[in-house]
C-alpha cells in the first residue's frame, strides 16, 4: 500500500510540474537592450525594439507611466510607445529626473510586462533666459510681479551668471547643481554685497498647443538666504522665474 501512495504522490508531482512548465511557455516575454535608459534635456530619443516571444502570434504593446507621484500620464504626452514594434520613444519635453514606463504587451494567449526607466538629466545649457525676481515674502509670493529685467546662465560647466538685461552688466554670479528636476543655485549679487544668496526651483517645458508659438523653458521657484536641514530656505526673499524658447 505504501508503494502506491508514493507512486500516487510522484504522478500527481509530475503532473503539477509538467503543467507549470505549460504556463511557463506560454507566457509572453519583453526584453529592452537596456532597463535604464539615460537622456539628456530637451534630447529626443527612442529604444530599439524589445526581444520578444509572442508565441508566433501577433500581439499589440501599450504602456503607461501611472501610478506616478503627479498622477499623470506622460505616455501620448512626452513618451511614446509603437504598438506594433514596442518601440519607446520622448520628445524634448520629458519631464526632468527619472520616469518608469510600464510596458505591456498582449495576444490571445495572454500578457507580459517590464518596466523602462528613462532618467532625464539636465547637464547646462549655455544659452540665456530672461526674467527677474521679486521681494514677495508672502504665502503666495508668485502673486506679485516678476520683472523680465535679467538674463540667467546655467552654463554646462556649473557656473551661474546674472546679467542685466539692459546694459549686460554682471550683478551675480554662483554655481549651480541639478537633483532630478530640481535646480539649486548658489550666488552672490551686487545688491547684496557679502550675503550668500540661494534659488531652488524646477526646471520644465511648457509645449503650447498652437504649434505656431514657440515652446518655452521655465526655470521658477523661490529664492532668499540658506537652506535648512529640509532642504527649504531659511530665510525666503521672494519668488523668481525665468523663460527661453527652444
């Protein structure tokens, strides 16, 4: 009796296997050369198509970038997707810092899925925006007016430079370092003799939707003295922004 209850457990185990063997081959695979895709601001790319194993059947691929902390889909927006071919690709509006793209494909024999993270960087650029700053220190410091009377550099090398807009004249100057789409700006000004002076703001893109009017970067935020240990500026002057074509 004992010989066939093992029998019987060894066929029922050999069963099990040969099915999750079945499931196993019938499952659809994505393979992207790359999981971690690194882009450059304003830079336009794509991928190559996947590695895939459709179980020579065709299928289609979406994708999307939900669940995100901003709760927006950037795919149809910034990034995307070839449904036939699978290839990912973003214009020069994606969004600063890094993205997952969940990538899905499907047939009649099922679904597979990966995740692509694109990690846009801003490395400087050398061309001016124009804009200025406020002295609102209210808690809505963006409802007063910014003044368009400076020109910002945030130069490839890391340095700053604040320049009239009217006679060119250099009234700051500092260095500057991005963390995603976060720029901090450390500077002096000629207004502020021997105070060292701080913006933190974020970096965008702003695609209208008349395609006859230019595109624009906006680099806007609050500037003052310091920051904490969280990060904030201790001692808030006011709001900035500057803006540039591209």
């Amino acid at each position: 009796m004992k010989i066939i209850k093992y029998i019987g457990i060894l066929l029922f185990l050999v069963i099990i296997n040969a099915c999750t063997s079945d499931d196993d081959s019938n499952s659809i695979s994505i393979e992207y050369e790359e999981n971690l895709i690194e882009t450059s601001f304003l830079e336009e790319g794509e991928t190559i198509p996947p590695t895939i194993n459709m179980l020579e059947e065709n299928g289609t691929f979406s994708a999307t970038t939900l669940p995100s902390s901003e709760e927006v889909d950037l795919v149809g927006n910034s990034i995307f997707i070839n449904s036939e071919t699978g290839v990912l690709s973003w214009n020069n509006s994606l969004p600063l810092g890094e993205i997952n793209v969940f990538v899905t494909a499907s047939n009649e024999f099922g679904t597979g899925s990966v995740t692509i993270t694109i990690n846009n960087v801003f490395t400087g650029r050398n061309k001016f925006m124009t804009g200025g700053f406020n002295n609102d220190t209210s808690d809505n410091p963006f409802s007063s007016i910014i003044e368009d009377n400076l020109l910002l550099q945030l130069r490839d090398d890391g340095v700053v430079t604040l320049l009239s807009e009217f006679d060119s004249t250099v009234v700051g100057s500092g260095n500057w370092k991005a963390e995603g789409n976060i720029i901090k700006v450390s500077y002096t000004h000629i207004d502020y003799p021997g105070e060292n002076l701080v913006m933190k703001g974020v970096l965008s893109t702003i695609l209208p939707d008349d395609p006859a009017i230019d595109s624009e970067i906006v680099f806007s935020g609050l500037w003052g003295k310091g920051l904490d240990d969280n990060d904030n500026i201790e001692e808030l002057m006011g709001a900035f922004s500057f803006k540039d074509d591209f």
